[in-house]
C-alpha cells in the first residue's frame, strides 16, 4: 500500500502518544475515585449496595482492561501510519485493538444499566417511568450483550480477527466487506447516542416534581449537565466515524484515522461513570467537608456549691444528748457524718432521681458556631 497519498502531512494532536496516554489514563484514575466514593458510600455509609454497583464494578473492569491496551496500542504503531509498520507490529496493534473495541462496548453496556438500575431505585414501581425504565434497561440489556458478542468474537475462532488467515469467517467488528464493517461500527455509536439521550431524559420528571428540595435541583442538574457532555462526546465520536469510514477512507489506514475515535470512546464512558457516581457520594462527602470548615467553641462555667445544708445539719446533730457509752458515741458520730454527706443538696441532686429537673446541678454551656469566613487564615 502507498503513502503517497498522506505523505508530509502533519501529525495530528489527537494522534501524539503523549495526547493518547495522558488523556486516557487522567480520566481512567478519575472515574476510578468517583467509582470508588460510589462503592465506599453505598457499602460503608448508608449500606444500601444494589445491582447498579454490580454494573458500575463490571464497568470498571472492562474500561481499565481497555485504557491498558490503548496504552500498549501505543507502542505498536497507533497514532503512526499503518504503512509505516512492519507486519508484527500491525498484528500486535489488531490484538490491542481487538481487546479495546471490545471493552469499550461491554462498558458502555454495563455504565448505562447502572444508571438505569439506579433510576429503578429512584421511582415508585406503580408509575409509567418505572414501566418505561424497564423497558429501556431490557433494550439497553439486549443491545448491549448483542454488539458484545460480536465484539468479543468477531471471528470463528477469534485470533483470525487479528492473524486475517485466508478464508477466516469473521463478520461485524471482522468483516472484510467494507459496507458490513462500517456499518457495525455506525449502527451501534448511533444507538448508544439515542440511549444517551433516553438515559438523559428519564430523570427529567423528578426536577419538575412538587416538594423537591433545591439541593436536589442541583443534584439533579449536575446530573443532566454531565449527561449533556456524554451526548456531545458520543456525537463528536459518531461523526469521527462517519468521516473517515471506520478508519477506512480515503483510504484503510486504521492506525492513523483511529486515535480520535479511541479516545472519545473512552471519555465517554469515563464522562458517564462519573455522572453516574458523583449523585451517590456528593451528598456525604459535602457533609464532611462542612464539618471540616466549621469549628465548634465550647464555654464551660462551672457552678460553685455552699455548704449552707451541711451547716444546718451539723448545727442539729449537735444539739442531740452525749450517749453513756464509747460505742454509742462512735454510732452516733458515723450517723452524724451519713446525715450530714446525704443533706447536701448537691449530694441529692446527684443520687435522687425523683428530685425535679429543675434542681440540677447548673452548668452553663456555650456554643458558638464560627464560619468558614470568619476563621483566620493558617498555612497549615
């Protein structure tokens, strides 16, 4: 094949490994924390783990396995015209292309039945969008594990996918028919482009719902911000595709035309964990940063006790006649001390639980609740 064709032309950004890997791994670690603030609020906090961390934990899986053969892809000529690469090396790129498609339609599978597992969670189940979200997570379901399948095994048997023996039977993801090929890759980016925008519209009805607070306006509204930024991702992808035929026009160059279209993929579905992770964890984790930035000062003042009942039953016991004998007397002397510990009336305020409450120990205490503005400032 000749490269006389795209000769002198300049590398594109998208196609310079340093673009490749530093956009894939940054929001690869990225979803990683949301995902696991997810997992850490819904097992350690409020203990409440459903099947959309089920989808969400496969969803990690399969995106990380396919971020880590972008990574190798890079060493094995993707970014770099394929007729630049020697045989070896283009079949090294076809086996980390063969495992980076097919994770990344199994995540895009498993990120939306999460999200549609959640909103399962969220609506009672005698109402139409129960109904309707049924319905949508049994397409989803099915449309997902169909494009997998081929993805997974576009060949019989799979290594034909990246050997390309002749008389290999591959379809789908495999073909060698140029229109079939093309058309696998379009049909499924335009579904997963209309599941994200059902995805998005489904929790539409809650923002608009009588007694919903304003803080879960702007939960809500977060949400569908970042669903809007997934849509614009998998439309910029689309379009990608269309535009160079699946990395086939002007001509079969998949090395080259491909970057573009890898990495959109993965910041899709990245995009989309977060926006299905953050309305988990966001409520907690703003909790624990108020208590960071708030300072309770406590003022404690303590009540001086007098002895005035003490003195009064000293003075009675005093008054009593002397006992003939040393026994008497010593009785009488430990009685005198026991009357006179439980007349106390702090003694009794403390033992007796029939007194009133109002005859509580007195004990002053203060509270003063210092803002975030008001604190000084520390380098520590």
């Amino acid at each position: 094949m000749a490269d006389s064709n795209i000769s002198g032309e300049a590398v594109p950004l998208t196609n310079r490994p340093s673009t490749i890997l530093g956009l894939t791994i940054s929001f690869l670690l990225f979803s990683w924390i949301c995902v696991a603030g997810r997992l850490y609020t819904r097992v350690k906090i409020i203990r409440s783990p459903g099947w959309d961390d089920l989808f969400v934990v496969l969803y990690l899986f399969t995106t990380t396995a396919g971020t880590i053969a972008i990574c190798l892809s890079v060493d094995h000529g993707l970014g770099q015209h394929v007729a630049t690469l020697d045989p070896s090396t283009v079949m090294n790129y076809l086996k980390c292309f063969y495992v980076m498609n097919a994770a990344y339609v199994s995540s895009t599978t498993f990120i939306k039945l999460a999200l549609m597992f959640q909103y399962l969670r969220i609506y009672d189940q005698a109402t139409m969008m129960y109904r309707t979200c049924q319905a949508v997570t049994i397409f989803t379901a099915l449309w997902g594990f169909a494009y997998s399948f081929i993805a997974w095994v576009p060949c019989f048997p799979i290594w034909q996918f990246w050997t390309g023996d002749p008389g290999a039977q591959c379809y789908g993801y495999g073909s060698i028919i140029p229109t079939q090929f093309v058309a696998t890759y379009e049909t499924h980016s335009a579904i997963n482009m209309a599941l994200d925008i059902m995805v998005l519209i489904i929790p539409l009805p809650l923002f608009f719902q009588k007694g919903t607070k304003f803080t879960q306006h702007l939960r809500l509204f977060g949400l569908i911000f970042m669903g809007t930024v997934v849509i614009c991702i998998a439309i910029w992808r689309l379009a990608t595709i269309i535009k160079h035929q699946a990395a086939t026009w002007p001509i079969w160059d998949p090395t080259w035309y491909a970057p573009i279209s890898i990495i959109l993929a993965m910041l899709e579905i990245d995009t989309a964990a977060v926006c299905a992770s953050v309305p988990i964890f966001w409520p907690s984790l703003s909790n624990q940063v108020s208590k960071i930035f708030v300072t309770q000062e406590i003022k404690i003042t303590r009540e001086t006790r007098y002895a005035h009942a003490d003195e009064e039953s000293q003075l009675t016991q005093s008054q009593h006649s002397r006992m003939g004998s040393e026994a008497d007397l010593k009785r009488q002397e430990s009685t005198r001390k026991m009357d006179a510990h439980y007349h106390d009336s702090y003694i009794l305020r403390q033992v007796d639980p029939l007194r009133s409450p109002g005859e509580s120990p007195r004990v002053e205490v203060e509270v003063e609740a210092i803002g975030f503005n008001s604190m000084k400032t520390r380098k520590w």
